[in-house]
C-alpha cells in the first residue's frame, strides 16, 4: 500500500468516528452530571431518520440537522424527565425508549426509504486543506467531521477549566452536596441530559445526511450507540480518553475495507460485524487494568504502572442514583 | 450571632422527629446539643442549616425571623453546617472541593486563600490532593476552612469527633475556641459526653425530639446522662478468664486493603481472649480482620485460624468465624430484606424452601430479646444504626470460636454501646475468643485484655491493656517509640465513670 492511500484510509478514520464521537462526548457529559441515558442507539436511529425526511422536504441540510438535535434532546429529556424529576429508574427508561426509538424510526421512515436525498457538502479549510499528509487527513472534510473534532478540546475544558463544568462534575459525584452549597442539581442534570441529547441527534444526522447518506433499514447506524455507551465506561468518563476509544472504533470499521481486498475468500459480512466483538475484547482488556492484581503486578514496572495509571477511571458516584431530598 | 430556636416540630409522615424544640445561642459561645442517636439532634439542626425545612416554629437570628428555602440562603445569611455525612466530593481535589458554591475566582488566588486560613487555624491542607486521599479529619477541616471563607458566623458541626483521630480532635476544638473568642456562635452535635465537656459552655439535652434538660459549665457528669437517658447506663465489666490454645496465627502476613494495607504482621490469639486494635483509620486494623476472616488473602506470609490454614470466609464460618463489618448496611445486612427475611437466610435444612415459620420464631424471640425497635416485617435500612446493629448481634452463630468485629459501636450512643458490649462479652465468658477495632481509645481500654496497635500497616505494639494508658497508646497510634511496659495507672482512671 502506497503513502497516499495510507493518508486517505486515516482520512476515512477521521470521517468514520465523526459521528461516534458526538454520541459518546454527548453521552460522557449526561454521564457526567450522573444520569445514565441508555436511549441512545434508538436516537440515533430517529435522529437519522428526521434528520434525513427535513432535509430531504425542505431541501436544507441545516434543518436536517436542527431536527436530529431536537430530536436526541427531546428523547433525553423524556429520560431526565422520568430519571431525575419522577425519580423512575433511569435504565428501564432508557431501554424502553432505546426500543421504541428504533421501531418509530423504521416506521414513520418508510416512505424515505431508499431514495435520493441531499448531503452535507465537503468544506475544505482554505489554505490549511493544501498541507502535504496533514490537509488530507484532518481538513478535507465537512462540517460535522470539523465539529466532532472540536468537541473533543471543547468538552474537556468545559468539564475541567469552567465554574458550570466543576459544577456539573459535583452533582454527578453528590448531588445533596451540591445542592448544600447552592447548586441546583436537577436543574444541572437536565441540562446535560438535553445538551448530551442534542449531540447524540446530531451524530444520527451525520449518518444519514453525510457518512451513510439516505434512509434504510437498516441504515447503517445501528449498533453505534451501544458502543458509545461502551466507550463512555472504558474512556473512564473522560472526555479524551472516550474520544480515543471512538477512534480506535473508527479505525477498526475502516480497516474492513482493505482486509476484504487482502482476502476476498472471508465472506464480507465477518469484516461488516468484526469491529463490534474486537472492540469488546479491547474495552474488557482496558478494564482489566482496574483490577488489584495488574495494579500489584505493575508495581515496579513503571511504564506499565504508568499505562495502568492512564486507564483507570472512576464513575461518578451518584451515576444513575437521583437525589434524595432538598 | 444570636440565635433562637422557638417551638420547631418537624414530622416524616408519622415519626415525629423534634416536638416542640426551643433553643437559645449566645454570641460568641459554644453550645452543646447532646442526646442518644435517633433523639432528634440531627434533624434540628439540618432545620437551622436550611437543608430540611421544620413542619413548624420559628428561626431567628440577630431577632430577625428567617425562613430558608436552601442551604445556600442560609450560609449567605451566614448559617453554615458541618455535616455528619461529610457534604463534600471524594474524586475532587482539595482545591475544587474549595471552589464549588462560590463566585469563580482564579485558581492561583483560591489557592493562596485556602493556604492562608488554614495556616491561622493550624490545618494542613493539600490544595492539589484528590480528596478521597485524605482523612475524615483533613476533610473536615477543609469543609471548615470553606465555610469560614463564606464569612459564616454560625456554625454547626454535626457529630464532628467520629472517625478522626484524637489528635485531630484537639486540633478542631482548638480551632472552635478560637472561633468562638471572635464572636461566632459554634454549636456542636454530639452523643459523647467528653465532647461536650471539653468544649461546651452551655448544653441543651434532647430525647425523644423534646428538650430534656439544659444545663451550663461546669457540667455534672451524671446530671446530663440522666437527662439523656433517664438513668445512667452500666458500664460493661471485664470478664476473667485464662487464655487457651492459639486460635488465630499471623506469620509474616502481607496484604493489600485500607489506606496502608498490612506488612509483615507476626502475632498469636489465644482463645478466650480479647484483643483490642487501635490504630488511625485504615493504619492496618481493619485489613488484619479480613485477613482473620477470610475475606482477603496475603500475598506474602500466612494466616492460621482455629488450627489450620485460612480459607474463603464461608469454610471459616463452619469453623466458628463471625465477622462484624463496620459498614452494616453496606456489607452487613441487605438492604431491602426484612428483619424476618434474614433470620429466613442462609439457614436452609431442605434446600430451595425457606424456612419461614422458624425464622418468624427466632425474629420474633431477637426483637425480644435483643429490644430491637422495630417489627419482624420492618426492612432493615430503616431501623437506626444501633437496632441494625442489635439485629447483626441476634444473627452470629451461638457459640463462635472466633469473633472478628470492626468498629463495633461505631456511631452508637453511650447507653447502646454498653448493651452491645454486655452482650459481646457473654459471648467471651462462653469462651469465644473476641478481636476488635475501634477508633475510640477508651473503648478498647474498657473492654480489651490486649491491645495491638497498627501504624502504617506495621504491628507497632502488643501490649497488656491493664499496663497501658491512652497517652501511651495514642504515641503508638502516631508512629512513636513503642510504650514501655508496665509503669501506668490501672485503665480504670482513664475510663470515664458516670
């Protein structure tokens, strides 16, 4: 394989995790704030859908993409809804609405399937996108690639450098003692749960309008939002880390593509569905780094102490647990 | 700040936690609140803090009646409390538990700020330490520092002496004193007497939710236990006995667990005896009784029990183990099963079938026996700590070789602890050999023939408890020369008689 399809196979990565950072980066800031949304590969569904039926009625990507994001942040609502205000378990919830989502999303999609649509159009950076390798790779893309890509920075130094993020970060560990020093944690909680929400639309509306364009069943998407919660839990809830595990996803989809040149006599559905399990394997490999044997074994190796180091990751405390009180 | 308390009732559906409570602040003083666990203390003052509003009555400070909507209102107006569930966030920093719930300021002059408080009151403080590093004790004194900084002039302090060390104690009430001499109203929730006789100048007894006494400096011991409890509890007594054969044997034993874990502990129980471990939080007490119990294993040296090697806590059950851990809810009982459903646990003689009508039996017969407050149908989680912890007592085994227990009166008022010691050491006069933790010094010297100190993870000192004393213990406890043996006062005079 030559240099240059090596740039553009990366190039294909970068385009791939798009949409599976929005969702899990939404996801890790409603995690954040201690409220589980487990609706999310039913969103993304409907997200894709009415992102998809808009632009195609109205001719406007743009609003395709506003109704994906009013979409993933009215379904998260419903969750916060019942979670945090009517105190339901948050889990049940989620997986009820994670199964309606996606049989609404097939249903009242039909009449688009299958036809021709608009898509987001390629918007290379000027100047930057003519960079030997780096133009290629990070700025050839459309707006939703540049977005995701953004976000990652974006809702690290918002979770870690602003008064809101530390806030939101408090409610998520103790939410009676966030609000004993005046914090309003429902108020904190469904904020995050809509804003989490709108980013979860707004991954479903980058496949159906950019990555996967058009409507189908299946479209293409499934399966995604479980990974992303998956992510979410290995990343350790931090936002770098769930964006490198996004990657990493990415990457394993894509790399299909030439392993199916390398062997045409694997039948292609093993390289369609080979992602799913590997990155379950990978993700179970992570965690295993929280265990006290590979923390006592690491002792005195410093390189591994350090890479056990970099995975550990604690859940907020009050994750799925509405607050008692006040 | 002069506050008032005036008539305040406050009902949970039908438990009528405070019945008509007044009370009366002076500026510049310390003011006790003192009474039994479940007497109404905690609900009074989460009332004043604004976190619980009272069903009826009046607050008023400087005169002025106020009504809190939050907790927030009320630290603006300049109400702040210590809470006995320490409010703070464990996966934060020193620094952001320092930050939240105030106007933002630059890290750097928050930083600067926490430095300079702490340096007055004589805190240590570790602006960049994630918090779940530090001690009940540190932790506190954080939450103190953050108060003050709000510009408090009235603050609470809900049980503060649980779980810190006694030096630690005398670092706090210093500061409280201080606090006070520059015009702060403190009022201090506690169900140790010593507490409030160290620091109080004026007490207010609750029992049951009502008043039942006040009373100023100097205090009579015995007037405040009466309106406590009515009437003065027993103290325990030491039961004799002579030890026998070895039952527990640590060689060279290391383990993983608490703040320290445990290195290379050597020593031997002998039966019937009981053996007292004191150490700060987490110094190696508490690793050494899962070690005990089966609960973990060392990864280097051995453990022995009743005569063979130690296995899963489930095979050392069949050979006359019990273990109490401190976390009843936690890893005690289960929450959500009734007293009934436990005594209907693990007990099975037919496989699959419960055995319902003996547990009725036996649950009936412990709430009788042990007079545990609640029904057979009553869940667990919602009787106190101290009925949960007589329910704990009414299900060990009736003749355990073995007792390991952590923290056994851990947040028990003075009258329960003494009833759960009675019953232990009847246990102890049947030959059961008893190993304890307890953060309390004079708990162990009340009770214990034995007592290990740990400081680090390390064995430190094994010394009889009739030839030691507190202070002796307590150099031990922070890491100083090992107590030489033998040239203190009998335990007695440093047991405090009522």
């Amino acid at each position: 394989m030559n240099e240059f399809s090596l740039v553009l196979l990366a190039a294909s990565v970068v385009a791939t995790a798009a949409p599976i950072l929005l969702a899990s980066l939404g996801e890790t800031l409603t995690e954040r704030a201690g409220l589980i949304n487990l609706s999310l590969d039913g969103t993304i569904l409907l997200a894709a859908m009415a992102a998809f039926a808009v632009a195609h009625d109205t001719g406007s990507v743009g609003l395709g993409f506003a109704a994906a994001a009013a979409v993933g942040g009215a379904v998260a609502a419903l969750v916060g809804f019942a979670g945090v205000i009517l105190g339901v378990s948050q889990v049940a919830v989620g997986f009820v609405l994670t199964l309606m989502c996606r049989d609404l999303a097939y249903f009242l999609g039909n009449p688009y399937s299958r036809i021709q649509g608009p898509q987001v159009p390629p918007l290379p950076v000027p100047g930057l996108a003519e960079l030997p390798v780096l133009g290629p790779l990070l700025f050839r893309h459309n707006a939703v690639v540049y977005l995701s890509l953004l976000l990652v920075p974006a809702l690290w130094w918002v979770l870690y450098r602003t008064k809101w993020g530390l806030e939101v970060r408090a409610v998520g560990e103790h939410p009676e003692a966030a609000y004993a020093r005046g914090i309003a944690p429902r108020q904190v909680q469904m904020v995050c749960a809509v804003v989490g929400g709108a980013l979860v639309g707004l991954a479903g509306a980058a496949y159906s309008l950019a990555l996967k364009p058009g409507w189908g069943r299946p479209q293409g998407a499934e399966g995604i939002g479980w990974i992303a919660l998956a992510l979410v839990i290995f990343g350790g809830w931090h936002p770098v880390k769930v964006a490198l595990g996004a990657v990493l996803f990415a990457l394993l989809q894509v790399a299909g593509i030439p392993l199916q040149e390398a062997f045409p006599s694997v039948p292609a559905q093993v390289f369609q569905v080979a992602p799913f399990p590997l990155m379950i394997f990978t993700l179970l490999f992570m965690g295993l780094s929280q265990r006290e044997s590979v923390e006592r074994w690491a002792e005195g190796r410093p390189w591994a102490k350090r890479l056990v180091g970099a995975f550990r990751g604690a859940a907020p405390r009050a994750l799925g647990r509405p607050m008692k009180g006040g | 700040m002069h506050i008032v308390l005036d008539d305040i009732h406050k009902r949970y559906g039908r438990v009528h936690a405070n019945r008509g409570v007044s009370l009366e602040v002076r500026a510049g003083t310390i003011h006790g609140v003192l009474g039994e666990n479940g007497a109404g203390k905690s609900t009074l003052m989460r009332i004043l803090a604004g976190y619980t509003r009272p069903t009826s009555g009046r607050i008023l400070l400087d005169g002025d009646e106020v009504r809190w909507r939050t907790p927030a209102e009320a630290v603006a107006r300049g109400v702040g409390m210590l809470y006995q569930d320490p409010m703070d966030f464990l996966a934060m920093t020193a620094l952001e538990n320092y930050a939240l719930g105030r106007p933002w300021v630059p890290a750097r002059e928050l930083r600067r700020d926490l430095e300079a408080r702490a340096a007055e009151l004589g805190f240590a403080v570790h602006p960049e330490m994630p918090l779940e590093r530090l001690t009940v004790g540190e932790r506190q004194q954080l939450e103190l520092l953050r108060l003050l900084s709000l510009g408090v002039g009235v603050l609470i302090l809900d049980e503060p002496t649980t779980g810190i060390s006694g030096v630690q104690r005398e670092i706090l009430f210093a500061a409280l004193r201080r606090l006070a001499e520059q015009g702060r109203s403190v009022l201090l929730v506690s169900h140790k007497l010593e507490d409030v006789e160290a620091l109080c100048d004026e007490v207010t007894v609750l029992r049951q939710g009502a008043v039942a006494g006040r009373a100023e400096r100097p205090f009579r011991t015995r007037e405040l236990l009466e309106m406590m409890f009515g009437q003065p509890p027993a103290v325990p007594r030491r039961v004799a006995g002579a030890p026998g054969e070895p039952v527990l044997v640590f060689r060279d034993a290391w383990a993983t667990g608490g703040r320290a874990g445990l290195r290379g502990c050597s020593t031997t129980i002998r039966e019937g005896e009981v053996v007292g471990l004191a150490g700060v939080e987490g110094a190696g007490q508490n690793a050494f009784l899962r070690l005990a119990a089966g609960l973990n294993r060392p990864y280097r040296g051995g453990v022995e029990v009743c005569g063979a090697p130690a296995e899963g806590y489930r095979r050392l059950r069949q050979r006359g183990v019990a273990f109490l851990p401190s976390g009843r809810l936690e890893e005690g009982l289960v929450a959500g099963l009734s007293v009934l459903d436990h005594f209907a646990l693990g007990r099975t003689r037919i496989p699959f079938l419960a055995p319902w009508r003996g547990a009725a039996e036996r649950a009936e017969g412990a709430i009788r026996r042990y007079r545990i407050r609640g029904e057979p149908g009553t869940p667990v989680e919602a009787l106190s700590g101290g009925n949960q912890q007589r329910v704990l007592l009414a299900l060990l085994p009736e003749r355990p070789r073995l007792l390991l227990l952590e923290s056994p009166t851990r947040g028990l008022d003075l009258e329960s602890a003494h009833w759960v010691w009675e019953q232990l050491l009847a246990h102890k006069a049947r030959g059961t050999t008893i190993v304890f933790s307890s953060p309390e010094l004079d708990e162990i010297l009340m009770v214990a023939e034995r007592v290990l100190v740990f400081h680090d993870g390390a064995l430190v000192a094994d010394v009889k408890a009739a030839e030691t004393s507190v202070a002796e213990l307590g150099s031990a406890i922070a890491g100083k020369t090992p107590p030489a043996p033998a040239r203190t006062p009998s335990p007695e005079a440093v047991v405090e008689a009522p």
